[in-house]
C-alpha cells in the first residue's frame, strides 16, 4: 500500500487526497475492476490520519458508483465502462468531425453570422447605440425604493404569475395611457426579461417554418434573426424618410406577421404618419397577420410629445405592443413588457413560464413603485432634456467638423442618429470604422442592418450609427474631429 502515502495532519485536506488517489487509481487501472480496496483501517494506520477520514473518502467514492461497500466485507471497484476505451473513442470522434446532433432550429442558429459584440473598453469614445451612461442611473431613487421593498414584510419568496407582478403591470397599465395613449387591460400585459424574449416569444409562437414574414430593411438585425432561427421566410418591406413604406407591403403573399418600429425607425429615423398606419392596420386584417409593434425608444421625442403607440388606434386586436426599460433606465436591468390582444394573452403567459417562469420579482417591485411614486416619469423628462442636449451637439459637431455633404436622419427622436456620407460607398463603410477604431473612435456601419439581397447595394452611400445617449457633450466633440480627421477633407459629389 506504500502507492497511498501522503504527508499531512489536516484530515479535511487529506481526506481530499485519498480520495483523488483512489479515484486515480481506479481510472488508470491500477485497481481494476473488481479488486478490493484497501481497508480504512490499515490505510488510515499507514497514512497517519483518522479512520473517519478514511471512510468519508469511501463514502464519496461509493456514492459516485466508483465502489461498491456492504456491511462486513470489503470495499470493491465498481465494473463500470472502460474510461480509456471511452477518452480514445471521443478522441476518435472529434478527429473525424461529425455534425453535431441538432435540431432544425438549431442547425438555423448555427447557420447564423451576427456582428461580434463592439468593444466597451474604457478611453474610447464610443458612440455605440444602445449603450447609456451609469451617471444618469436614478440611484438614489432606485435606492431607496429597493431598500424599502427588501424590508416590506412578506409571507413567503414563492413564484409569482408568468406574466409579471401585479403591483407593476398596474403601473404600466396607468403610465402607458398618459405616455403612450395606450389604453388596455392589465391582464393584457405580461412582463419580459427584455425585448430579446418578447422577440422570441412572438416568433416561436406565431411562426411555423416557412411562413412569411414581412420586416422594415434596413431593420432591428437580431429580431430578424429572431424570426428566422424559427424558421419564417423573410419578406423585406422598404423604408423611406417615413418609415415603413405601406404601398408596396406584399399584396398576395400570406405573411403571418409584420415587424414594424413606427414610432422612430430603427435605424433610420422616420416617424410612420397617420395615413400609413391606418393602411398597415387594414392591410393586416386583410392578411389576417399580426403587427408587432417594438416601442424601443419612443418615450424621447424631441421639440413635440411622444407620438402615441399604433396599438392605440388598433380596433381590431391586431398589434402585439412591444416596450422596454433599457432606454430609459438601463439594459442591465433585462425588463421589458408585452401589451397583447386579448385572444393571445394565455398562450403567451403559457409560454413565458415555460421559458424562465418569470422575470426577476425585487425589481418589478421596485420600479413600480418608482412608477407610481412619480419617479420614473421625472427622470424620462430629466433625461429627455439632457439627451436632446447631447443630440444638439452631435449634430453642431457634424456640421462643424465633418466635410460638406456629410447629413443626418432620424434626429426626431430616440438616441442615436444616422450619418450619411455620399462621397463615400457602402462597401467603404468596414474600413472607414476600422480607422476610426485605430483612433479610438467607435461608430458602426449600417450596412449589417440591410436585408442581404440590399446590403452589398453600389448605389447606396457609405452610412454609420451614431449612439450618443452615453456620451459627455466634449466627448461627442472630440470624437466628431477624430472622425473629420480620419475622412479626410472632400468635396460634396
């Protein structure tokens, strides 16, 4: 037994080691299958420690099937598989690159090339969409109203409904009337762990593989892919300064959805007016599809109040609401809502607790309290002003410092702009961002947002996102001449 000596006092440390050696040997074959263990008294003699230490090692090894133990006999090793056949057999498997046995809508998403994550590093400036600084947080507000609801006495910490806490989806119900002249009933809204499971939800819900589905192009890149992981077969809709363009939606194709964002196009800007919405709302009943409608930043209008939400003109139960907090407060927050017709509502619930049972409770609790408190209602105002400041020095800077001919669209609302830079190409688009990556600039092409037929268009003008919503008004200054240096001075075409 002289291969188990080891050299230690603390019986917790050496209990770990008789057992590694064990297992070891086990593994290696040193103790085949079959053959005795040695007993816990002589190895616990030879090894200088407790018999407790020893057995407990035992214990664990016979729980996890390595040995076999009965009352009066000794420890045995198990027979189970042989572990080298098995480590030569995986081996052999991925020398030889089988496919991986995946489903349909798993072979989908493998198939699928999103853009890499942007880098956040700290000392760029990075005008990334989406992304919002920590300094304009409400953290005392949302202090306090955390502390508050982690002392409220409570019965229990069980589940709550798939569709969200009640104290919130009350608030929502009452703010989404005065912001977005959405009226609905409570029991129509279920919460989300984001946009991205609002997207999902809809997508494996209403999608059977080879349905048709009608999308803004350019648009919302990961709710496309959302649709076609499930197998919808895309059916791009143009866009114009206005946003989806009605008059040419598929007239005889039976699409099953429409994704629309009619309050500020993503990404171009455009505002949807009255007569197209009623004209997508017809077309949809016609087709009998649904509109979903993704509300993603329509709270920060500029110069006028929010355009109300198209659900609110919705007469027939045809537009799936889409809202989320990741504009106004934060994305790490991962809450977002749906506002459904009603013939959708159990489904939707049904398949929300089959997903992730529902979203994090603590804080639905506390931002309903910062609804109804009049808390978050201040901050959007707060942030609305401070965001259209930003945006005003964006576009001075554009102005100022980028060569004639460089413009912008969808300044009207939202957080973030598209610059335009027609003495430039789309396919110039990479390098120009690669440029100005190297200079410590961030800015994104819009190209990836382009339906595939569309994005490698000759035609079209070289186009970057501009995110301004976490940026300082000097940081957008200083970025903007980084960027003017690194076009170069140009005459407008």
């Amino acid at each position: 037994m002289g291969q188990f000596k080891t050299s230690s006092s603390d019986d917790a440390g050496a209990g770990r080691r008789i057992y590694d050696l064990l297992r070891g040997q086990i593994a290696d074959g040193t103790l085949p299958a079959g053959a005795a263990a040695p007993s816990t008294r002589a190895l616990a003699s030879e090894l200088g420690v407790s018999r407790t230490t020893v057995t407990a090692a035992y214990e664990q090894l016979a729980a996890e099937g390595f040995i076999v133990t009965s009352a009066g006999r000794a420890a045995r090793v198990a027979k189970t598989p042989d572990t080298r056949a098995d480590t030569t057999m995986k081996r052999s498997r991925r020398a030889s690159r089988v496919a991986p046995a995946l489903s349909a809508y798993g072979h989908r998403v493998e198939k699928m090339r999103a853009p890499a994550l942007p880098s956040t590093e700290r000392g760029r400036i990075n005008f990334l969409y989406g992304a919002l600084s920590a300094r304009d947080f409400p953290t005392l507000a949302w202090r306090r109203a955390y502390q508050a609801e982690l002392l409220r006495q409570q019965d229990d910490l069980y589940y709550v409904a798939p569709e969200g806490d009640a104290s919130l989806r009350r608030a929502l119900q009452a703010y989404l009337g005065r912001a977005r002249g959405l009226v609905c009933d409570i029991e129509q809204i279920v919460m989300v762990s984001g946009t991205q499971q609002a997207l999902d939800l809809c997508a494996r819900l209403l999608l059977d593989p080879g349905d048709a589905f009608v999308f803004e192009d350019p648009g919302y890149l990961i709710a496309r892919q959302c649709f076609e992981a499930a197998g919808g077969r895309l059916v791009s809709a143009a866009v114009d300064e206005h946003g989806l363009d009605t008059a040419r939606l598929p007239g005889d194709e039976r699409a099953r959805i429409v994704y629309v964002t009619p309050s500020h196009q993503f990404p171009l800007g455009g505002v949807l007016p009255i007569g197209r919405r009623h004209e997508l709302l017809q077309w949809a009943r016609r087709h009998g599809a649904w509109v979903i409608e993704d509300d993603y930043d329509g709270e920060f209008r500029y110069g006028q109040r929010p355009i109300d939400a198209l659900q609110s003109i919705d007469t027939h139960g045809r537009v799936i609401y889409i809202g989320t907090f990741s504009k106004a407060l934060s994305p790490h927050l991962r809450l977002g809502y749906l506002v459904l017709p009603h013939e959708l509502v159990h489904v939707f619930r049904q398949a929300k607790r089959l997903s992730d049972r529902h979203a994090p409770v603590l804080d639905q609790r506390v931002l309903a309290a910062l609804i109804e408190g009049g808390a978050y209602e201040r901050h959007v105002r707060r942030m609305r002003r401070e965001y259209e400041r930003r945006r005003t020095a964006l576009l001075d800077a554009i102005t100022e410092m980028l060569p004639a001919g460089a413009h912008v669209t969808g300044t009207a609302a939202g957080l973030h702009v598209v610059l335009w830079l027609p003495f430039l190409k789309a396919k110039d688009e990479a390098a120009l961002a690669a440029r100005a990556n190297d200079h410590g600039v961030g800015v994104y092409p819009v190209s990836v947002l382009f339906a595939a037929e569309r994005r490698s268009a000759r035609s079209r003008a070289a186009g970057l996102m501009l995110g301004y919503a976490s940026l300082t008004v000097e940081q957008i200054r200083q970025g903007m001449r980084v960027l003017g240096k690194v076009i170069g001075p140009r005459t407008a075409s």
